[in-house]
C-alpha cells in the first residue's frame, strides 16, 4: 500500500489512508510505504500487525496545513523513496501480489508503483472539481497554491508521467463519475467508482416521531466557502415562517462571512454556530437532529453525508461530486448548484418539503440508513476492493 500521508491520528488524506491501513492489514500480509509528521506517532506504532516503511516527513512541510494538504510538498522525495525501496526489494527478490495506492485522492500526483511489474490499483482518486462560475467570486481571494488547481486538467492531458500513472494502472477508482470525465481523454484498462471512506456500522434506529419544539437542521464540515454553509444560512432566510433552526459544526476561514451573513438576515437565535467540538458530541448532534444539510458544490468525497445516513437523517446535498454520488433520492434531496441565488433557493425548497412532512422526514431517513447499511460500510468497501484485487490479479476469491 502506497500513502505519503497516513496517519489515524490526523484528519483529511492521512486519515482516510490510515482507514484503508487499518482494514487492509486485518485481512492481508500489508507492507505499507508512508512518511510520518514530527511529533506525530509513526505508523509502525500506530499498526503493529503491518510491515511499514516510512521516512519522516521533510523539514518545513508541516508549517502550513493546508498548502501540504493541497499540493504535498514531500511528495517529490516520498516519490523517489519508496520507487528506490520498490526496485530494491524486487531486485532482491521480494514478490508482491498487488499495490494500492490511496492517497493522495487529487489526480495530479504520479505513482512511485507504475512500471515496475507489480500489477496496481490507484484509487480512490477525486480532487480536480472546479467551482461553478458564479460561486467563485463570493469564495473571495484565493491563495496562490490553491489557484494551480487550474492545472489539473492541463496536466492530466499533457504529462507524460501523470497519463502513464492512470493508463498503466490496472483498476482506476474514482470517487464520483465526474472523474471518469476527467479522465476520458486516457486510455484506462478498467474504471470503477467507490467512496474513499465509509461508515464502521448503522446506528441503532431513532425515533423521532414524538420529538416537540423546533425542526432541527444540522451542517457539519469545516466551514470554508465551498461547502455550502452560506447558502444554508441564506436558505434559514427564507424559512422565517416554520419553525427551524441549524446546528453548525466546525470551523474555518469562512467563519467571519458566515456570522456577518446571519447578523445581516437577524437569524441569531435561529442559527448557532458550535465550532470545532469532540467526535462523541458530533455523534449527539446527529442523534437529535431532524434533518441533514450539506449543500457543498465542490466536493469530491462528503463522509458526512454516509454520517448522516448511518443515523437516519433525510439529506439535502447538490448533486455534483462525491456526495451526489453517494446517496439517490429515496433518502436524499438532490440539488443543482448554477448560482448561489437558486441554490439557497432550492435548499429553502427542500428543507420546507421535510420541515411540513413529517412522514417524509421518517421515510428518507429509514431508506439513507439502509442505503449506508447495504452500500457504505466499510465491511462492504473491503469485500468490493477485494474482489477487484482477485480479479486484477487472477486468482480466486
């Protein structure tokens, strides 16, 4: 298994590798290639039960999270390592069935794997999703890192080494369909599509006929632009008439538009904002809520949603990206994303069809817990993968 970030004790990438680690080593003989954070515990540590190989992350890398978390720069030596490791232990005589790599889940990194003879497996790969147009001024001054997402597309269509990671690779996992266009310019040998995360298990049902007082919505994610939380403010906006409020969990550069936004639309005492909170009251915010929303334009995965869904909760996501992937519309109000404006339009439409029928409400949530149950566990994710494993290797389950 290929992961420059793993790490269970972290969030983002490295913790969505350290799933696969974890899960992986309980079922396979797994040799994991990944580097460790200073003052982190190494993965050898952290998955005693695996043969790991990793270099500590190089100086400086760290410093700014969210510039690493976008454009990796440790992958470059991470790259040269574990292709120098590989080669060794080939050369040595070593054999593998099969390489993984899972992260990182943007397309714009080669695979230290391709070439070498190991028959591979990339994915879940995402990443690369643009904003719609008309979101993109309110996302405001864009850091310069992130301004070369642009240059995904031009990439994934003019280096060599990028195309022959994904041409070479014998399974492509893509997060949503939207990748399958990405790489349509690509000669792939096989393409399946699979949420890079998943739920350990349902939640023991909720009842929540008999509930009085407000409707309760809840938003959780880090609150940046893109995930939607202003247009699920401005949609409270044009629900004074019901009796509603929204729970919102997490923290993030928007924070500031967000409360100026609902000071603006008087929606102080319908609208609290908790910030960052541990993962036991996350799971007591889904328990008591009534309704899910999470209108985010660009996402390429949203384990949120699955979250949602392992509780029983109706959702309300835009159709674009992982989330839109994950769910249909038995359990799920599935929007479109043009313009902020008929966004929060349609998000305000959808929470009022919950919001005045109850029955609904109880009906979407029984179909998102069973789709969790039969469609995102994460016994089911391994069984998939591997499945595709046997096949790409040609031996029998």
């Amino acid at each position: 298994m290929v992961a420059p970030a793993c790490d269970g004790e972290d969030v983002g990438e490295a913790w969505v590798a350290a799933q696969w680690a974890f899960r992986l080593a309980a079922r396979h003989e797994l040799t994991l290639l990944t580097t460790y954070k200073r003052g982190h515990t190494p993965m050898a540590r952290q998955l005693p039960g695996a043969r790991v190989i990793e270099w500590q992350e190089p100086p400086g890398v760290g410093r700014l999270e969210r510039l690493n978390s976008l454009m990796q720069p440790g992958y470059v030596p991470f790259y040269a390592r574990s292709r120098r490791w590989i080669r060794q232990r080939l050369e040595a005589g070593e054999h593998f069935d099969i390489a993984h790599q899972v992260v990182p889940v943007a397309m714009r990194y080669p695979s230290p794997v391709v070439g070498l003879g190991i028959p591979f497996v990339i994915g879940p790969v995402g990443g690369s999703l643009d904003s719609p147009l008309a979101f993109v001024e309110e996302e405001g001054a864009t850091p310069w890192y992130q301004r070369l997402r642009a240059l995904d597309g031009w990439r994934i269509r003019h280096d060599p080494l990028l195309r022959r990671t994904y041409e070479r690779a014998d399974c492509v996992v893509g997060v949503a369909d939207y990748v399958r266009e990405f790489l349509a310019g690509l000669d792939l040998r096989r393409f399946e599509i699979m949420s890079e995360t998943a739920v350990e298990s349902v939640h023991p049902p909720v009842d929540r006929t008999g509930r009085s007082g407000p409707l309760r919505l809840l938003h959780v994610g880090r609150i940046v632009r893109t995930k939607g939380l202003r247009d699920t403010i401005r949609a409270m906006g044009a629900l004074r008439d019901l009796d509603v409020v929204l729970d919102v969990l997490g923290d993030g550069n928007d924070r500031g538009a967000c409360e100026e936004l609902i000071e603006e639309l008087g929606l102080g005492e319908r609208i609290t904002l908790h910030g960052s909170v541990p993962r036991a009251v996350v799971d007591e915010f889904y328990r008591n809520a009534d309704v899910f929303v999470f209108p985010s334009y660009r996402e390429p995965g949203g384990n949120v949603s699955l979250e949602a869904m392992s509780w029983g909760l109706p959702v309300v996501v835009c159709r674009r990206g992982g989330p839109g992937a994950n769910v249909d519309e038995s359990c799920a109000f599935l929007l479109d994303a043009d313009d902020p404006t008929q966004l929060a339009a349609d998000c305000a439409a959808a929470v009022r069809a919950l919001a005045e029928d109850p029955n609904l409400r109880e009906r979407m949530g029984d179909a998102g817990r069973r789709r969790a149950e039969t469609t995102h566990l994460w016994s089911g994710r391994l069984d998939r993968m591997d499945r595709i494993y046997d096949e790409v290797t040609g031996t029998t389950a």
